[in-house]
C-alpha cells in the first residue's frame, strides 16, 4: 500500500501550516503572542488570470482575422478561417456551405445551378503561398455523384448574377477578351481546379503555378457545369457558372496591416 504524502500544499491555511517553523522576530518582548506571517496568495491562482488575458488577446485575433478576411461588399455567413499565417508565407484555409443567392444579404458561397450545386454542400479553399509560388486546393461534398466539373480563380466575388466573379485570373492577361488562346488560357496561367466527384458527391483538386496572385485581383473560386476546354477558340471555357465561391487571396499584407494594429491596442 503507498504511503501517504506528509507534504503539505503550498499556500494551505490553519495552524498546521505554520507548525514546526521560527517565527520571525524569535520570542516576542513582554510575552506577547508572535503575529504569524501572513499566508501567501495561492502561486495557482495567478496563471489563471494570465490565462483569462490570454484567452481574451486570442479571441479578440481571431475574431479581427474573421472581419479582416471577410470581402466588404458582402455579408459574413458563418465561414470558417481555420488558418491565417501573416509573414511573407501566407496561409489560409476557409470554408462554408452553398446557398442560394439574395439580394438583401449575399452569403461567400453561391449556388446558381441547385441541381449542380445543392443548397448546403460544402466547399472549402485553401491557398498556400511563399515569395514566388502558390498553391490553390479546393474540396467540395454534396455536389452530383460521379461528375466532372470545371473550377477557376476568378478576378471578382460573387454576385447575385453568375458573371458578377468576372473573367478568370491571368498571370499574363490576354489582350483580347473573352481569353480563349490557350497561349493565355491554359493551367499555368490560370488557376485550374477541375474535379470530378465520386460515388458520395466528394471531390477535391490542387492547382500550382510559379507565381502568386496580384493584391486585389483574385477574389474567387467559381465551379462550371463541365470540364476545362483546351483547344484554340474555346480555351478556357467549361460551360454555365453553376456556383461561386468569394475567396481572401493573397491578403497578407492588408492582414499585417490590421493585426498589428490590433496588438498595439491589447499590449
């Protein structure tokens, strides 16, 4: 059987705390009882005031990163920003789930087409990027089983019209519009993450290029009712806009701007 423990915690109250120990001063003069030094706050009770700080700093960030990333042409919806690295690396991952548009309140994600794109499915983009190259994913469930779609950055957010998101993003722009030279419209100019879903109606896809976005001219995902054509004449081009998704690319500039203003505020 263990023995007990004859220690006693540090910072207990009553007489046995002080029990055993010199009183300082010795004996008092004129027999006077020795007045016993007083009883330390608990060392436990400081982290949790530090910790409440803390907590409070981290919420507060978090919350700034919500407001920060969120377009502010359009309302907040209940998205997700799982992740905002802000340094020279920027990360970020944000999802949410498809509804139908609205002229009172515009959500991120945007279906257009619920039969391609049901009310409630999900999707999630994710962009990884360092000084001289990016990394777009993109993962969708909910969508048509065992069906191809085509998907691209676009230069606009979405709208209540599916040609609100604008033409999709070039590294080297086209002179001429619509781009349908595959010199311009092709995967290495452009972000293209075309996918097919499986039996569930899951899906996801990768796109890197050797480049990263210009600040303010990627500012969506839009999914196409089929796959990316490549010949000369119709590059680029996948058919009817069935949803769009309004996404914070490459913001890390702005997002150092604000989160250093807000830690100037807190400390």
């Amino acid at each position: 059987m263990a023995q007990k423990s004859s220690e006693v915690p540090e910072g207990a109250a009553g007489p046995a705390a002080g029990r055993g120990r010199a009183v300082h001063g010795g004996r008092a003069r004129g027999g006077a009882t020795p007045t016993p030094t007083p009883t330390p706050t608990p060392a436990r009770a400081r982290p949790r005031t530090v910790a409440r700080t803390a907590g409070a700093s981290v919420a507060a960030l978090a919350t700034a990163g919500t407001l920060l990333l969120a377009p502010a042409a359009v309302a907040a919806d209940g998205d997700k920003v799982t992740k905002n690295t802000v340094n020279q690396d920027y990360s970020v991952t944000i999802a949410a789930q498809f509804t139908r548009p609205n002229g009172a309140m515009l959500s991120r994600a945007l279906t257009y087409d619920p039969k391609l794109v049901p009310v409630n499915s999900h999707v999630t983009v994710s962009e990884r990027a360092n000084s001289d190259r990016t990394r777009v994913g993109l993962r969708v469930d909910g969508l048509v089983a065992n069906r191809t779609y085509g998907a691209h950055v676009h230069t606009g957010t979405c709208g209540v019209r599916p040609e609100s998101s604008g033409p999709h993003y070039q590294h080297r722009k086209d002179p001429r519009t619509p781009s349908v030279d595959p010199a311009y419209a092709n995967p290495k100019n452009e972000v293209w993450l075309d996918f097919t879903t499986d039996g569930k109606g899951e899906a996801s896809s990768v796109s890197r290029n050797a480049w990263r976005f210009r600040s303010g001219e990627a500012r969506s995902v839009v999914i196409h009712e089929h796959r990316t054509a490549t010949k000369a004449g119709v590059a680029g081009t996948a058919g009817r806009v069935v949803a769009c998704y309004s996404v914070p690319f490459n913001q890390s500039k702005e997002a150092a701007k604000a989160v250093s203003g807000l830690l100037g505020k807190l400390f």
